[in-house]
C-alpha cells in the first residue's frame, strides 16, 4: 500500500496539473493541501480496511482524482464511511447519515438530479409533451383516450423519472469502463476493467462463504450518496467505490498465490498506463479551463493593465491565487495586455471554426501576439481552440 502511495505521489508530482477553481486559496499553493490529504487519507484507509483492501483503493484511478483535485469531497467520504460503520453497530446512527445527506444537499444549493426530475412545473411540461407527441401520430393507440390518460399524471411520471435515475446506479461502464460521460462531462473509471473479474469472484465467495460483513448498509449509503449528489458522473460512485472494494479483497484473499501475484502485475500495469495516459493527454482527463487560467497567468506581466477571458468565470479567484495584489481590467477593449480565446476579438463561429487569417486579423486590430497555446476539447466552444496572450501595440 506504502507503495502504491508513492506512485500517486510521484504521478501527481510529474502531471504537475494547476489547482480547479474550488481549491483555489490565495497566498496558499494547491500542494499545501494536496500532499496532508494524501497522507491522511492513506493513514486513514490504512486503519480502517484490511492489507489487500486497502490496496485497491488506493490503486483506484478515482483515488488519484479525489486527492489531487476534489480533497474536501474525500474528507466528506471519510466522515460517511465513518457513520455507515457506527450504524452498522446502532442503527440510531441513522440519524447522522441524514443529516451529512442534508449537508451534501445544502453545499450543492439544492441542485439534486432527481428532485429536479420531479418539480411540478417540468412534470406538467413533461406530460403536455408525450399527449401532444402521441396526438398527431397516425396510427393511435386503439385503447380508449381516457384510459390512456390514467397513466399520463405526475405520480405516474415522477415514479418513472426516480426510476429512471435509479437504474443509472447500476452503471457498469462507468465503474469499469467508462472514458467519457454521454453528456461529454469529464470520465474517470473508479476500477481498472480486469478487476470486473475480481468482483463477479468476490460476490461468489461472499454468499458462497457467507461472509460476515454489512453489505447492505454499505450499498444503501452508496445508493443515498449516488442520488443526492450533483458531483460529475464518476464522483457519484465515491461510496461504492469504498463498497466494492471490500468484494475485489475478498476475491483477492480467496484465490491462490499464484493468481495473486498475476493480478498484482496486471493491476500495476493497469496504473502505469492509465499514468501515462494522464500524462500525455492531460487535457482530456482533467479540467483544462484550469491550464488555462495558468496559461494566461504566467504569461501576462505581473504588474500590467491585464484582461483575463471571462467565458468560464473565476478569472478574479484565479488571478488572486497566483498574485493577491492582482487587480484585472474590467474591459477588454482599455486594457493594455489581453489573455483571450482569438475568436473573442474575432466574433464567435457556431461550428468552433476560425479563418485561418486570424494571427493577420489581429495584428489588424492593433494587438501583437505574445504566445499561444492551443487547447483541445472545445473549452470555449464557438472562439476556437487557441488561447491567446495579446499585447496591444
């Protein structure tokens, strides 16, 4: 385990990546807060999981995720793990989890996907829209209208919608699998694919053997934390990454030491490429609005009349983060150093195209180009994919 803490650190150390916007304390660098959350996170795993438990999780590309960039959203896991275990032994302790369930919900302003799913006004609109839909088919259904109409209520709608959320739950891709979110979120897998094997052979022995462990308070936790929380798609699975790690040691403690030393080296294989994979495209994996922000706060002068894009917001918390004296124009056109995508001085294009003129057409516009960086996954989408330091002359 001590190990495998070590290649997260030196994978961190090496990826090197800027802070999100929410760990961003100016005068404080990100590793101030990075490196003390590693550590206690892995003293923590340590006392609370057995040797090959513990293995596993800290393995887990979504371990490198939550202690590099969502560190509070891993101590908020500790404190959930730590009540699910003191109502494993009380059932009264029930009473925490609702309260850290409250919490969750509160922090996310109430942003709830589920209760989003069931607000009157979007199940009225919802149900107008399936009536008109089945009103001007041709061939309709021959079941009388009133009784086709039983069905089309908000009860009926609002169980469908929960249902339908529900069954996101059992998302295997995402777990295992997954790259990217359908709704082109960024995607992280919580386990490597060979261990899909490693759990169908844990779940085996654990009602094979009929092990002694409170599974089913865990799968509730993770269910509660799945439904209220508002986190990108793999971060949804935080608790059920912890549960399901408890199945993949099981498997690991039952199978042979031959078998355990070829799914060791295939485990470590697993991280070095996904490391690598880290490594090359850093952009795709991560939120690259913050390589941006870096970009054009190293490459604007410290003390110059600056103006940052503002097309993804936090231009004034990140500017404070590397400078707390920083003061940023309010106006792009006053200001004497620019930081912008190069469509924002050109006119925004649907389709994300730039003429390819442009470094000529803003040169015509009185700026001189300093530096560019070319940033992939369409971050500003219809300013084109080159983020620019101008200078006007």
């Amino acid at each position: 385990m001590l190990f495998v803490i070590g290649l997260q650190l030196v994978l961190g150390i090496l990826i090197n990546y800027p802070p999100l916007s929410g760990q961003l304390i100016p005068g404080i660098d990100i590793w101030f807060l990075r490196l003390p959350i590693l550590l206690l996170s892995a003293w923590g795993i340590y006392k609370w999981a057995n040797k090959w438990q513990g293995f596993i999780l800290v393995l887990s590309p979504i371990y490198f995720a939550l202690w590099y960039f969502y560190p509070l959203l891993l101590i908020e896991l500790m404190v959930w793990v730590w009540t699910i275990e003191k109502i494993r032994g009380n059932k009264k302790w029930i009473v925490l989890l609702v309260v850290l369930s409250i919490l969750r919900i509160g922090f996310q302003k109430g942003k709830v996907d589920v209760y989003e799913k069931i607000i009157p006004r979007k199940l009225s609109e919802e149900i107008m829209e399936r009536v008109k839909s089945e009103d001007i088919l041709t061939y309709k259904t021959n079941l009388p209208l009133k009784f086709r109409r039983l069905s089309y209520n908000k009860p009926v709608f609002a169980i469908k919608n929960i249902l339908q959320e529900s069954v996101k739950f059992l998302d295997v891709e995402t777990i295992f699998f997954g790259e990217f979110h359908p709704l082109s979120q960024k995607g992280i897998v919580v386990y490597y694919w060979p261990q899909s094997f490693l759990l169908i052979v844990g779940v085996y022995f654990y009602f094979r053997k009929k092990i002694k462990f409170d599974l089913k308070t865990y799968l509730i936790g993770s269910f509660v934390y799945f439904m209220i929380s508002k986190e990108i798609s793999f971060l949804r699975f935080s608790i059920l990454w912890i549960t399901l790690s408890f199945l993949i040691a099981l498997a690991m403690e039952k199978i042979n030491k031959y078998w355990k030393i070829l799914v060791v080296l295939v485990l470590l294989y697993s991280f070095g490429v996904n490391a690598y994979n880290f490594l090359l495209l850093k952009g795709k994996w991560f939120d690259n609005r913050a390589m941006a922000m870096e970009f054009c706060m190293k490459n604007l002068p410290k003390d110059g009349d600056n103006y940052i894009t503002r097309i993804f917001g936090n231009e004034k918390k990140y500017c404070r983060y590397y400078d707390k004296n920083c003061v940023l124009n309010e106006k792009i056109d006053e200001a004497k150093n620019i930081c912008v995508f190069a469509g924002e001085l050109l006119g925004r294009q649907w389709n994300n195209t730039i003429d390819d003129r442009w470094q000529d057409l803003w040169r015509g516009k009185g700026y001189k180009i300093v530096k560019i960086l070319q940033m992939y996954d369409s971050i500003a989408y219809g300013y084109s994919d080159y983020l620019v330091v101008g200078e006007k002359e």
